[in-house]
C-alpha cells in the first residue's frame, strides 16, 4: 500500500474482513445434512439463505465498481427469490458455497482495499433509493450479511469486532517464496508451534479426514489408519501428548493431535507394500491443504515415541506409527511463551534448496 494512499474507512475492510473470514469457519462447522433442512416448503434452507450470500455479493460487487467507476450510477435492484431458484443452490454442495462466498468476498475486498477518503463519498442510487454514499452502500452489504448469517444460526453479535486481516491470519504470515506462481494452499500452509486456544469442531476434524480419505495409493490399498485426539476423551488426548519428545512439548498445547499409522502389508495378496509410508504422506498432505483451506494450521511431527504409542493405543505390529500431526488456529499473539530455540524457528523464514539440487535432467546429478 503506497503511503500517498490515505483511508479514511479502512475499519470497513478490516471489519468485513474479519466478518467473512470468521464466519465461513463457523458456516464450515454446519453439518451439510443441517445445512438442506427446511423448515417449510417455501422457507430457505441455510444453503439457499448462503446462495442468496452468494447472489448479493456478486450484485454488490458490481455496484461498488459501478460507484467508483461512474458518476452517480443508478445501479438496479434485484428478485432475491428468483435468484435463489434460478441458482438451484439446495442442489449445491455446501462446501462449495461456503468456498465460492469466501471467494466473492475475498474479490470485494480487493475493491474495498483501494477506496481512498474522496471516493467513500461517491454517490449512487439502487432502484428508486434516495442517493446514497458508497459508505453507506457497502455498511448496508455488511448489515444484510450479518442478518442472513444470523438467520442461518451463525453467531454474529462478535463478528467484525476483532483486528483480523487474512495478511496476519496466519501469524506469523510466512508464505513460501516461490520462483514460480504455485497453487494457493500450498504457498500459504506452514509448519507454526504456536496454536490459537480454541477448538476444532468435530465436522472440521472429519473435513480433514475426508480430504485424507481420497488421497491415491498404490493398489487403492489406502495404507494409512488415524488415530484421532480431538480432545472429546481428554484422556487418551493427555496420553498422546505424553508420546511426544521435549522438543515437540508446545504441541502439547494444540487442541487436536492425530497419528498417522501405515499398514505395512498389502491386502490383497499380504507381501510388504513398499510405498505404504509414502501413500499416508499424501494422504496427511491433503489432509494438511484442507486444514489450511479453513484457515487452520498444521504441523506434523517425526519426534515421538513410536513404542509408546504402539503400546499406548494397541497398534498391531504390522502397523507402523508415522507421523503425530497437531492441528489447530493459528495464534495470532505473541511468541514468548516458546523456548528461546522454538522461537528462533517460529520466526525464521522458510528456505528450501534450489530446485537445481533436487531434480535432475535425464541422469543423475544433471540439474534440470
Ligand atoms: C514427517 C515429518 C516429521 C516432522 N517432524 C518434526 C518434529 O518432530 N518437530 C518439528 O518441530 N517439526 C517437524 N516437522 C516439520 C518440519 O520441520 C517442517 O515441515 C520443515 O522444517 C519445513 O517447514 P514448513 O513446514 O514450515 O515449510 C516434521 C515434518 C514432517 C513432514
């Protein structure tokens, strides 16, 4: 941001940013079989009341361009209902709403983001309203939004109130700096030490095993096994915790922790399956991008007891505990509870070796 540019409203793009951020986490919490009940025939379901979200953040995206753009636009009104319908959202998978209102919104920000003092006063009309400042254009989006979201059971009385900016979502923002252009998820997930005091809603935490669940593997033999500590058995979640080495103690805090477990023989014919290790890495890995998708974080860990854990949990012995992963919110305070050397690597920055060291043109050692 230049420091010519001046904002007279930037609470607006914090607030709705806070807002959208915060409660498709809470909408991702909804189980979908809620999500399509309807009270009544003719009464939107939440996932008809998130795609009329939806259609209003596509209108009003347009009409805050428009009032930038033009000189007092008289920018229409629209039919919520027909919209709706035409949309057919109840045939829509919830998910994907949530993911598509996110995305709107995340485009209208962008907008927000660039109005500078003079523009905040632009005026424009919507149907046969009274002129209006775009000030009051976007706070009457925010004030829709926050109905319908109360209308789908989401709590908003604190929504908006907090200083959350996606930029320090994930704190500290340490996204990798790439030498090309890659996907997202992958640019923004990290390893942190550090976790939000919060809980993981047990539809977040089978999100994640979904996402694991359909991951390939040789055979389709889906080697890999979970063992989930979601906190609901607070004992068996002290018990894991109990298996991980020193250096690993401030997982300690994060509200879920898994072990992925690699079933080392294949079904189909019982001799030793040699990637069964390298399936439940992919598997955790689209576990780990789904988590960072609903804006949780991830950090996997080697450091561990193994025959602790065997012991602890009945694991068979043809099975091989591979990894403990704690999942939770990244912590968005300060970094002085950890250990002097955990917080040096809290706050380093992320390297990785030239892409010269690790691939090769046709024989080995020729850098690609
Ligand atoms: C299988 C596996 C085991 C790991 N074990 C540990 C561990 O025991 N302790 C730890 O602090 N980090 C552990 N890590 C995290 C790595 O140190 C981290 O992924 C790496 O430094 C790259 O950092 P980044 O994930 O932030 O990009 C592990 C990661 C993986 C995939």
């Amino acid at each position: 941001m230049s420091e010519a540019r001046k904002f007279a409203d930037s609470d607006t793009h914090m607030r709705l940013a806070s807002i959208v951020y915060e409660a498709s986490i809470r909408l991702g919490a909804i189980a979908p079989e809620r999500a399509a009940e309807k009270s009544a025939p003719d009464r939107w379901s939440r996932k008809e009341e998130l795609g009329h979200l939806i259609d209003s953040a596509t209108v009003n995206h347009q009409r805050i361009v428009r009032t930038i753009l033009e000189d007092q636009p008289a920018l229409t009104s629209y039919d919520g209902d027909r919209w709706v319908a035409l949309h057919e959202y109840q045939s829509s998978q919830w998910t994907e709403l949530i993911k598509l209102w996110l995305a709107i919104n995340e485009h209208i920000l962008c907008v927000v983001d660039t109005i500078t003092t003079d523009l905040w006063e632009r005026t424009c009309t919507v149907g046969d309203s009274a002129p209006m400042t775009l000030s009051a254009l976007v706070g009457s989006y925010i004030d829709h939004m926050l109905d319908h979201l109360g209308h789908i059971g989401i709590e908003t009385s604190d929504l908006g109130k907090g200083d959350f900016e996606k930029r320090e979502w994930i704190y500290p923002d340490k996204p990798a700096d790439t030498d090309y252009l890659i996907n997202d998820l992958i640019y923004r997930r990290w390893s942190p030490r550090v976790f939000e005091e919060r809980s993981v809603s047990p539809h977040l935490v089978r999100t994640l095993l979904e996402a694991a669940r359909w991951a390939p593997s040789c055979f389709n033999e889906q080697p890999w096994r979970y063992l989930i500590f979601d906190g609901s058995d607070p004992e068996a979640r002290e018990r894991a915790r109990a298996c991980l080495v020193e250096g690993n103690a401030w997982a300690r805090k994060a509200p879920v922790l898994m072990l992925s477990v690699a079933k080392e023989m294949f079904t189909h014919n019982g001799k030793p399956n040699r990637t069964a290790q390298h399936d439940v890495g992919l598997a955790s890995e689209n576990l780990v991008l789904e988590a960072v998708e609903y804006g949780m974080v991830v950090h996997q860990m080697a450091g561990f007891d193994l025959e602790k854990a065997r012991h602890e949990f009945s694991i068979p012995e043809d099975h091989t505990p591979v990894a403990m992963i704690a999942i939770g919110y990244p912590y968005r305070g300060s970094t002085d509870d950890l250990p002097e050397d955990e917080r040096k690597k809290e706050l380093a920055p992320r390297s990785r070796k030239p892409a010269a060291e690790i691939a090769f043109a046709g024989r080995w050692d020729e850098p690609y």
